[in-house]
C-alpha cells in the first residue's frame, strides 16, 4: 500500500461512518488503515513513542509535539488550559467525551486512549 492508497482509504471511511456506518467495509477498511500506520516509516517515531507510554495522557503529549500544539490548544476537546493542566500531570483523568473528542480531533480510535 502506498500513501495515496492510504489517504484514499481514510476519506473512504470517514465518507461511510457518515452515511453507512454499518457498512462491513469499514471494519475492513480500519484494519487496513491500522497495519499500515503500524508498519509505515513516517509513523515509526509515533508508533514507539507511544507504546513507551501507553496510556491516554502520553499519548496527549505526543501528539502535542507532532502537531507543535500547546495545552491552551485544546479548548473545544478537553477545556481551558488549567485543566488541560491538569490531566497532563496526572491530578485528574480523561473522560470518554475527552477521549472521543481528541480521537474526532485526530482522526485515530478512542481505544487509543484507554489506559
């Protein structure tokens, strides 16, 4: 598969979760888009970052740095920078609607960020 393919398949998917999110496709589709973004160079750094951590919260600091976003960034998903503040440095936890809105943000699964 190729980066072309790959982007294809993701517009395909986000195209069925909003008219046919029943589809059988889009489990097929998912597993595809996963192995390749497993296995993809440019998600190398990505991929080992984020098994060292393996939880919700550096999996939020590292796509901070991918993105070069700051914690006052994230105002429509998580709330005023004080409280980003704070789930950063372990006083308070994730809720599913943060998790389900970062994934909606960027476009990655909300079991990714499940500790």
């Amino acid at each position: 598969s190729s980066r072309k393919d790959y982007e294809e398949a993701r517009k395909l998917v986000e195209y069925l979760l909003e008219h046919d999110p029943d589809s059988p496709l889009v489990d097929m589709l998912t597993a595809r888009i996963d192995a390749w973004e497993d296995n993809a160079v440019e998600f190398e750094e990505f991929n080992t970052r984020f098994e060292a951590g393996k939880n919700g919260v550096s999996l939020l600091r590292v796509l901070m740095q991918q993105y070069g976003l700051s914690q006052s960034d994230f105002e429509n998903e998580i709330g005023n920078k004080s409280l980003v503040s704070r789930f950063l440095c372990g006083e308070r936890s994730l809720t599913f609607d943060h998790m389900r809105a970062l994934a909606n943000r960027f476009q990655i699964p909300v079991s990714m960020f499940v500790d």
